[in-house]
C-alpha cells in the first residue's frame, strides 16, 4: 500500500472540492454569536476548526479563499508549495516542509480573504499536512476561483492562476 493510500484509508480522508484528500478532526463545541463577528460572516461561528490534508504529486488544491485566517501545519512527506495571492496584488510563495535549513516551515498563517492553492513542490511525491481555521470554517465561507475573473484582477499571476484553477 502506497504511503497515500495508507494515508487516506488511515485517517478515512475524503476528496475535497478544491483537490486533495481531508477529514475534520476537530470542531469547537463553543460558539462566537454573529454579533461579535465582523460583518463578513453571515451568522454564528464556533471557535475553531481543523482537518487533516493531504496532497499527492498529481493533484493541487485550488485557488480559494476564505473568511477566516486559516494556519497551516506540516505533517510528513515532502514539501508544499502554498501559493498566497493578497489583496494588494503582492504574491507570497511559502514552502513548508521539515528542512528548516532550506527555508522551509512548519506552519504558516494565510490571512482571510487571500486567494490561495497549494501543491507538491517539484519532485514532492506528497505533502500531509493539517488546517486550523478561527473562526470555524464552514462551506459557505469558501470561495473557489474562477480562472477568467481572478486572472483579470490580478494579470501579473495569469499564468500561474490559470495552473491552479478547476
């Protein structure tokens, strides 16, 4: 059995609509009332959220956004390429893995409202790595790209947004 297969059927992944394989593991029992969220969010949040995720060399995950910053974990495998487009135009390519000598990093924040995708760096065979998400995620916070529309308002990264869209 492949260390993905292994993966998947260990910690009973799924497919996730951006790419990639995940599962819940966590859901905050507590509740931020919509009151005390910011106007972005269209009612109640619970604190926190987390899954795991896993990416293999021949998948991506997707240009998307969220209402919420999300921190990311690197579990085992190989490196990950988190591509991060702010609003600002500014592109951020973050590498996570576990050689810290080459740059590489165990957790990273995407701040809410970024567009971002993430795939296996060049030669990665896969990345298992993990998402915290506060206020919780939930599905009608998520936004998938549109290639057109989001190659429009950012031109400069056309070639790679058009890369990691579905």
């Amino acid at each position: 059995m492949s260390p993905i297969q292994k993966l998947i059927q260990q910690f009973g992944l799924q497919p996730h609509p951006e790419g990639g394989w995940y599962c819940q593991t966590y859901k905050s029992s507590e509740v931020i009332t919509a009151s005390a969220l910011p106007e972005r969010f269209n009612g109640d949040r619970v604190f926190s959220t987390a899954i795991y995720f896993l990416l293999g060399k021949e998948n991506f995950s997707a240009f998307h956004r969220i209402k919420s910053d999300e921190c990311w974990h690197f579990y085992s495998g190989d490196p990950l390429e988190v591509f991060i487009i702010h609003p600002n135009g500014l592109l951020e390519i973050i590498r996570m893995g576990n050689d810290l000598d080459d740059g590489q990093r165990f957790q990273y924040i995407v701040p809410a409202n970024c567009w971002f995708a993430s795939r296996p760096a060049a030669g990665s065979e896969y990345c298992f790595v993990g998402c915290t998400v506060s206020p919780g995620f939930e599905f009608y916070d998520f936004e998938l790209a549109d290639a057109g529309k989001l190659s429009s308002e950012y031109p400069q990264h056309a070639v790679l947004i058009n890369s990691l869209c579905r």
